[in-house]
C-alpha cells in the first residue's frame, strides 16, 4: 500500500514540481554541512582544548536534531499540506543513522581506542552509555530497511517496524539527560519539542480509533 | 588592588619585552595551530615549551617554588577557555565570555564562625600579610579532564591561622560571590546559590592547600575565579571554589553545593580516586586538555598523585563511604 501511494506521490510531483528532483542533491549536501565543518575544525586543530568530546558531543547533537527532523516531516506536511516533504524522509532518518554512527565511532576511537574490553564494560556498567548503545541498536534495523526494495518485501510490517523510530528518540534524549551534570536548559528544550512531535501523534491515533469504532 | 598597582609602579624594560614576548608567541601559536592543521594527518601537535613567565609578569617579584618543577603545562589560551563556572554560565566557553566585565575590586571577605578574629577584610589587606609564590599543580576535574597550571598565592594555612580559629573550628566553608546582575549564570537556578565548598580544617591546613590570586605569572583571569579562589590539587575540580567572599569555621560539617545537588555522585571528600567512579563514568583514566585525538587519556592517580602529602589525612577511612 504505502509503496503504491509513495510512488503515486513521487510520479505526481514529477510532474508538478520538477524542481524537486533538483533539490534532492542540495539537500542532500546541506545536511553533510555540520560533518564538513566539524571535519574541517578537527583537522585546523580548531575544537576547543578537548577536542574529543567537542567532537563527540557535536555529532551526539546533530544525530538528535536529524531524528527530530524526520519526526517533524509528517506533521508539518500534513498540517502545511506540502505533501513533497515526504520524498525527503528517509534521507533524514539515513542522516541521522550516519551522525549517531560516527558519533559511536568516535567514541570508540578516541575515547576508548579500540579497546572491546573497556568498551563493553562501560556499555554495562554505565547506564547512560547503555541507553546510547540500545538507542544505536535500534536505529540499525531501521537503517537496514530504509530501501525500497525492503519496504515492498515487508508489506505492512516496514511500517510496524520502523514505529521504532519513537522509542530510539525518546531513548535518545534520555541518553542526553542521563549526561547532564546539573543544567537540563537544552534536553529540556528538546523534550518540549520531542512531546509535541509524540503527541501530535497520539493524538491522531486516538482520533483514528474513535473513527472506527 | 596594592599588589597590581605596585607591580605597574615597578615596571622595567625587560618585563615589557616579556609582554611583547608574550604577544608574539600567541601569534606563534597561531600559526604553528595553521601548520599543525596542515600536517594533523601526519599526528602532530602543538610542543608544550611554554614557561609561566611567557605569559605575563604581574608578579615582579614572585616566589618560585618547587612544587611541579618540570611538569608539562596546559597552555594558558586552554586553562583561559575551557572552564566550568556555572555563574557565568554551563557552557565550557561562557566563563570568558561572560565574565569580561566581573568587578574583582575592591574585594572583601566576611570571616565568620569559629574564630577570635571574625569580621570583613579587604582582600588587600589579606594579600599585604600574605607571603606571594608559584605552585605548579595538576588540577583533576571530576568530569574527567585535567591540566597543569601555575598558580600564583598563598598558603590558605597561613591565611587562616591569622583569623585564630579557635578549638570548635574542625571545618571551614568558603562561599562564592552571589550577585546575578554580574553572573548572569545565577539568574537560573542550576545550582542552589550562592556555591559554597569546604574542607575539614587539618586538609585546610595541609601545606599544600592554596589560595589563587593569580596564574601563569598574571593575575587570576576572571574566568579562572579571580581575584581569589582555593586550590586544593588532590580534589576535583569543583572543591576548588571561586571568587570567595566568605570564609566560615564551623563545628559541623558544612554544606557543599554540588554534594547537595548529587548526593551520590558528588562526596563531601571528592578526593581524586581512579577506583572510585562517578556513578556515571569511569574516573580511572582522565584527557589532558590540549591534548589531540590522538594522545591516549592517562591514567588517573589517587589523591591526584598528591598522597605523599595528603594520605594520611584519610588514614583508617573507607575512600569508598567517604568519596
């Protein structure tokens, strides 16, 4: 079904909006922007006097903001009515993949150098690093399906699944209040906006359901 | 302040070269990060040759003393630039972004509680008595980072001795400036202000606690907790309150800030401990500030490598219970 009305969706903006098809590359390069800059400022030795963590913790955030990007297209299209929004979701989702992946990578490499060892034992015994690690597990599945070959193989299940996408952003988000030392301004800026995008979508089911029955 | 007015009566030629010497290195500094950058993948880095005396020279006359002879020092632009001051913010660049224009005099400090000579001193006057050296010491802080900084001051023993703490006096709190039209971080409460630390009074009056008023040769940048601040090296970071403006002796244990914001996370000790975590993260390790992505982090020492000075301080306690 959902392959059907994307591809229904996809031939009529062809014809509507070409451009779209233009901007797809532009996007697409505006959203390595903050993995250029902070490429750039690692190799000019311009990330602070702890580059490490300026450096994880950038890509920490940028993996935050994409999810929250993707979560946004739904409601703003449906409530701005620009249905070509949608071409661009899972490009957000797949960017939001690459930030929490290099920002894991990272954290293995420069925090912990390889080392499997202290690597596992901080995944269990530090619950922050924990959430992060399920946050990122999570986040895999949903990047391995994110092709159209895969949404039409698994029907009505690519939907259930990538339903994951909630729990891996609210996850995430913990995983960022689970760091915080005393000042909670910018995870609870996040949450407000993270509530909204989740009730937004409860809401609707809500009414959904009352339709039905 | 008497100290900075008599050091610009005292100025000779040969200190202004050293400002200019100073001037030029950040310039060398500059270009040699451009260089660095050019060659990073090669794994590069800024040589730490800085002395303290490359810095400034606001102290003609300063002491020298054997404390961290020969230790490697964060450079200043690092220690100036990556700060935790909540008052002046919770970021680690708003400190000196924040505090450009914090009034550091005249100052005073309240003495208060358990002691013969209780009242409010100029900070002047504190300095007048006051016998003024360099200390090299590692700083440790909780968050896992460190650096090594030459600091400029006195002996907090010898400050507190003239107060005549009497018998009752088995701890001393200090208590940082509260005025959030000049600390813009205390317009929200992040912490419960005014930030206050203490120590009970025999590590008070371990030689090695200090009072800071100055670094790397020049006086205590505001973002570093100018114009005075403790240092006690074998602690984290966070027990090393800035700008003081009231010094108590009690009876009591007194009440620490950010032991009151996480009981479990921040002890009243917060002695430097590799075996003892944060509950959240790993203390056994720490990153060098300055230090590029490919340096390994070094190990963490107990007591910050201090112990041969302050282990026995903590004979027969259980460094666990006590963290």
């Amino acid at each position: 079904m959902e392959v059907v009305i994307k591809n229904n969706v996809y031939t009529q903006l062809k014809e509507k909006v070409p451009g779209v098809i233009f901007f797809k590359p532009v996007v697409f390069i505006l959203c390595l922007m903050p993995f250029f800059f902070l490429l750039l400022n690692a190799i000019n030795n311009n990330l602070g006097p702890n580059p490490v963590e300026e450096m994880i913790r950038t890509l920490g955030d940028w993996g935050i903001y994409f999810l929250f990007i993707g979560l946004m297209i739904s409601p703003v299209r449906k409530v701005f009515n620009v249905s070509w929004l949608s071409r661009y979701r899972r490009m957000t989702g797949l960017f939001a993949f690459f930030y929490v992946s290099i920002h894991f990578f990272s954290y293995i490499w420069f925090d912990q150098f390889f080392s499997l060892q202290d690597i596992v034992k901080d995944i269990i015994k530090r619950p922050f690093i924990t959430v992060g690690f399920i946050c990122y597990l999570l986040l895999v599945p949903l990047a391995l399906t994110s092709t159209t070959g895969m949404m039409r193989r698994l029907k009505k299940n690519w939907g259930r699944l990538h339903k994951l996408v909630y729990p891996v952003s609210i996850l995430a988000l913990l995983h960022y209040f689970m760091m915080v030392k005393a000042d909670f301004l910018v995870p609870g800026v996040m949450l407000i906006i993270l509530s909204v995008l989740l009730g937004y979508r409860l809401v609707l089911s809500l009414k959904n359901k009352r339709k039905r029955t | 302040m008497i100290i900075r007015s008599a050091s610009k009566q005292d100025i000779k030629p040969s200190e202004i070269t050293t400002e200019t010497d100073y001037l030029n290195r950040r310039e060398f500094i500059k270009k040699s990060g451009i260089l660095v950058g050019a060659t990073w993948a090669g794994g590069l880095s800024i040589p730490a040759l800085a002395r303290p005396s490359d810095y400034g020279n606001d102290y003609p006359n300063l002491i020298k003393t054997a404390y961290g002879k020969g230790e490697k020092l964060t450079s200043f632009e690092d220690a100036t630039t990556y700060n935790n001051y909540y008052e002046f913010g919770t970021g680690k660049k708003d400190p000196a972004k924040n505090s450009t224009h914090f009034k550091t005099a005249p100052w005073s400090i309240t003495i208060e509680g358990e002691a013969k000579k209780t009242g409010t001193f100029y900070l002047e006057d504190i300095l007048k008595q006051a016998q003024i050296e360099e200390r090299i010491y590692r700083f440790r802080c909780v968050e896992a980072w460190s650096m090594t900084v030459p600091w400029v001051g006195f002996s907090l023993a010898d400050m507190l001795k003239r107060f005549e703490p009497t018998s009752k006096a088995k701890y001393v709190q200090f208590e940082t400036l509260y005025d959030p039209k000049q600390m813009p971080g205390q317009v929200r409460r992040v912490l419960d202000w005014p930030y206050r630390d203490g120590l009970r009074m025999d590590e008070a009056m371990n030689p090695l606690s200090f009072m800071a008023t100055g670094m790397y040769g020049k006086e205590l940048p505001n973002q570093n907790g100018a114009p005075v601040r403790l240092v006690v090296p074998w602690k984290y970071g966070f027990k090393n309150i800035k700008s003081i403006v009231k010094i108590k002796f009690m009876e009591h244990e007194p009440v620490c800030t950010w032991n009151v914001t996480g009981p479990k996370e921040y002890g009243f000790y917060s002695n430097v401990n590799p075996d003892v975590d944060h509950p959240r993260w790993s203390q056994a390790t720490e990153r060098a500030l300055g230090s590029n992505f490919w340096e390994p982090k070094t190990k963490t020492r107990l007591f910050n490598g201090y112990g041969e000075q302050v282990a026995h301080l903590y004979k027969g306690m259980d460094l666990r219970k006590y963290f």
